[in-house]
C-alpha cells in the first residue's frame, strides 16, 4: 500500500512542546472514554462465558486486578486507534484541533510501519519520565525519540486550514 499525500502540501514548522501537550491530553480524554467501553464489553463477555457469580467472586478476591488480557486488549485498541487516524489523515481528533500533522519528511501519511514503531516509542519516551518527548528541547529539528525512531516528524499547519 503506497502512502498518500497529505493536504495541505507545503514544508510547514515544527511542534512545539505545549501544542504537542495538549494533543495528547485532548486525545487522552478519547482514549479513556474507549477504554471505558472496551473494558465493559470485555467484562461483558467474561460474564457471558463464567456467569456473573463467578466473575464477581474473581473480581472480590482480586483475581481481576492487573487482568493481563485487558491490559493486552487496550494496548490493542490504543495502537488501532492511532494507527487508523495516523495512516489515513496523518491526525488523531486532537491534532485536529491543535492544528499537528504526523508525516514522512515529503509529507506523505506515515506506513503502517512507522505507525507501530511510532507508537511503541512513545511508550518508552513516557516510561522514561516523558525524556522521549522533552527530547525535542536539544533535538536541532525538535524530534522526539518517537520522532527519530519512526522517522515521521510533527508539523503545525496553518490557521484556516480546514475553512472551506
């Protein structure tokens, strides 16, 4: 699958660390909400297969805490949703608003690929303290690691990019 080309084309600035901030906090509250309804529906399913008896005797004894499938499962649905909005529209819902845009260096949408190991990176820049990602203060091109280890960059678009 060949990568398309982003609009609005053009050689735009670099992220800066606030506007980058509140992307993740905006798409934070997203992810929360979907991680809601993911653990409900899995815990649906669970009482589906156990019985509800058994599934709240799990859950009093604290068998369910640290539930190493659910864990996997929102990891899973985590990476789905910001590969999905990464490859198509180069924008999760909260980049939209803050006006980001992942890309490749010539601005196509950024691989599957580079989706994941976008993504995992991140994970490490956060377990690190968030160094990953105040990388970017002594990095020349304000790259992350997620950024250098993907080999996408964060762009801010112009104002009225989406005014028709």
């Amino acid at each position: 699958m060949q990568a398309k080309q982003l609009q609005p084309v053009g050689d735009f600035p670099a992220t800066g660390l606030i506007r980058r901030l509140a992307a993740i906090g905006y798409d934070l509250f997203l992810l929360i909400a979907i991680w809601m309804v993911t653990a409900f529906a899995y815990l649906g399913v669970r009482i589906l297969i156990s019985g509800a008896e058994k599934v709240q005797q799990q859950a009093d004894s604290g068998m369910l805490d640290g539930d190493i499938l659910l864990r996997l499962l929102l990891i899973g649905v985590s990476l789905l949703f910001y590969l999905s909005f990464w490859t198509l529209k180069g924008q999760t819902l909260g980049m939209q608003v803050w006006r980001i845009r992942v890309e490749q260096p010539n601005g196509l949408a950024i691989t599957r690929k580079q989706g994941v190991i976008r993504f995992l990176a991140a994970q490490a820049a956060w377990l690190c303290g968030g160094l990953g990602l105040l990388w970017m203060l002594w990095d020349k091109q304000s790259r992350t690691w997620q950024d250098i280890a993907s080999g996408t960059r964060l762009v801010t678009l112009p104002k009225g990019t989406y005014k028709k």
